[in-house]
C-alpha cells in the first residue's frame, strides 16, 4: 500500500526535525522541553512552508539566543538575566513563534492563496521578536540611561517598559537581520515588503514596550510569553494592512 504524499511529507518534516533536535540538545540554548516544542514548531514550518520556512526560525533561535548569552554573567550578578542559564523553555517558544506557526499553518490550509501578505505577516512577526530581543538583552547589559517609555522617568535596566538609546538601537538591528533573512529567503519578494515587515517589526518592539509599561504589572495573566504573542501578532497583522493599502 503507497503512503499518501500528505503523509509522507509530514513524515519526512518529522523525522527531519527530531534527528536534528537530537543532535542539537546538547547545546544549552534550550531546555529539554524546550527543545521537544522546538521540534514540533519546526516540524509545523517545514510542512507548511518548506525548508526555507524551517530556516527562518533556526535563524531567529540562533540570533537570538547568541544575543541573549553575551555579557550574560554581568546580566546575571544583577538578577535581569533570563532564568535556567539563558535557556528558553515551551513557552518562549511559542510566545515567540505561535504567531508565524498560525501564519504558516494558514498557508498551507489555504493552498498558498494570499501567499504575498501571508509571508509578510510571517516575516513580520520574527522581525518584532527579534527586534524585541535585541532590545531587550543589550539594553539590559549595555543600556547607561534607562527610561520608561510612557513617562521617561529613570528606571533600572529589566524594568517592564523600560527602553535605552542603546536597547533601542539594538532593537533596530534585531529586527532589520530578520527582515534582511526574510528577503534572503524568498519570503519578501520586493524592497517595500522588506521596509514594511522592518518598520512593522520595529514598531511592535516599541508597543510592546509601552504595553509593558502600562498593563503588563497590573494583570496577572499577561506574562511576558503571553506579551511576546501579542507583539508578534500586532507585527503580523500591521504589516498584512499596509502591505494590503500599499498594493491596493
């Protein structure tokens, strides 16, 4: 009996992504179930969007998670190191990811139909994480003055809402390396896609730092993963209006 090519590709996007994980584990830039969830994301990309679809999250955890480990003892003697060493867990994953992974799985359902505002959304939505950590990461250790995005009063680096000229500058970076992978990649076919996912992506980076500022103390369930998923959505879905208002 022949396997159905539904099946078989999947197969493939599966065993693809475990042997692979199994290989990498061994490096500590995830935890164990980090690294399990990391597998089926990538799992869900391949399938949907190819290899190039898996690459593009490969290349957000490789920069992101270098970023995060530089000057990560100083970060850690002050207490605004991430946890576990700088490893990320599920839920960095997912509040990092879930966006592109719905934009990809919508793809696919789709028959790449709407294909052009699809990949901007997608693209979007890491150039706004990244962009994020970037931000995050090297403000904390290099950041000298350190405001609140609302109000501008000083607060010590690691406070929610809190930017630097240096953690914004950074934040510039992360994201325009993600939207130069994108276009590396084929996700953006044209320079206006590609301005549109870095200004889109760089915009959230600063949304999420205001939301911070403004709700993310006050309400229990908003931890940073759930504030994570809700800048990457704003990214995706901003980027999509323009690009629509722009084509048409």
């Amino acid at each position: 009996m022949n396997l159905s090519p539904f099946l078989l590709e999947w197969g493939y996007a599966f065993v693809l992504n475990f042997v692979l994980i199994a290989l990498a584990c061994r490096y500590p830039l995830l935890t164990k179930s980090g690294w399990i969830n990391a597998g089926v994301l990538g799992t869900i990309l391949y399938g949907c969007l190819g290899w190039k679809g898996w690459l593009s999250v490969v290349i957000y955890l490789c920069l992101g998670s270098l970023v995060t480990k530089l000057g990560f003892s100083y970060k850690k003697l002050k207490g605004i190191s991430e946890g576990r060493d700088g490893r990320r867990g599920p839920e960095n994953v997912w509040g990092s990811a879930a966006t592109g992974a719905i934009m990809a799985i919508l793809y696919k359902l789709l028959h790449g139909f709407g294909q052009y505002f699809i990949f901007i959304g997608f693209a979007a939505s890491f150039s706004a994480k990244l962009g994020d950590t970037f931000g995050s990461e090297i403000g904390k250790r290099w950041g000298k003055r350190t405001f609140l995005i609302t109000n501008f009063k000083p607060m010590p680096p690691g406070t929610d809402g809190a930017i630097s000229l240096e953690g914004t500058l950074a934040s510039i970076l992360g994201s325009f390396l993600m939207s130069l992978s994108m276009i590396a990649l084929g996700f953006l076919p044209t320079f206006a896609s590609f301005l549109i996912v870095f200004a889109c992506g760089f915009f959230a980076t600063l949304l999420e730092s205001v939301f911070g500022a403004l709700y993310q103390h006050r309400i229990k369930w908003l931890t940073n993963e759930v504030v994570n998923f809700l800048q990457t959505s704003v990214g995706c879905l901003l980027a999509i209006l323009i690009a629509f208002i722009a084509k048409y």
